[in-house]
C-alpha cells in the first residue's frame, strides 16, 4: 500500500521525468522489469553509485524502484 511518503517520491521522479524523456525512457525500462530482475539491475547501480560520493536521497529513491507498487504506479502515471 503506498502511503504520502510513496506519493511524494512517484510525484518527484515523475516529475523529473516529464522534462527528460531519457529520464523517462529509463524509468519505463527499470519499472517495467520483473521485480527480482529489476532489483538485480538497481543493486548493481547501487553498488556502482556507492563507489562515488552519492547523496543518500539517491539510494532512498533506488529503494523505493525496488518495490511493485511503487514500479506499477511510475509506469501507470508515465503511459
């Protein structure tokens, strides 16, 4: 269930997705996948930022991609 906490990350990323179409290109790729496929995917950019001095809200933000209903929600509201 997605709570005010949910919304406020789908309306963030959604938002900067609608003045980048690469951003958003993107994001339709990562919300599309199998949830055990897309969190292998989003681990390996986790590991890849962690390795660069990387704001935590960024990791916050992978975590979130990470679950279902926030992915099925992202690629509802992006077409």
């Amino acid at each position: 269930m997605l709570d005010a906490g949910d919304e406020a990350w789908i309306d963030a990323l959604v938002a900067v997705a609608e003045r980048d179409a690469s951003i958003a290109r993107v994001l339709r790729e990562i919300c599309s996948l199998d949830g055990t496929v897309r969190t292998g995917a989003l681990a390996l950019v986790g590991a890849h930022l962690r390795a660069k001095n990387t704001a935590s809200d960024v990791f916050d933000c992978l975590d979130a991609l990470r679950r279902d209903d926030v992915a099925r929600k992202i690629s509802e509201r992006l077409g």
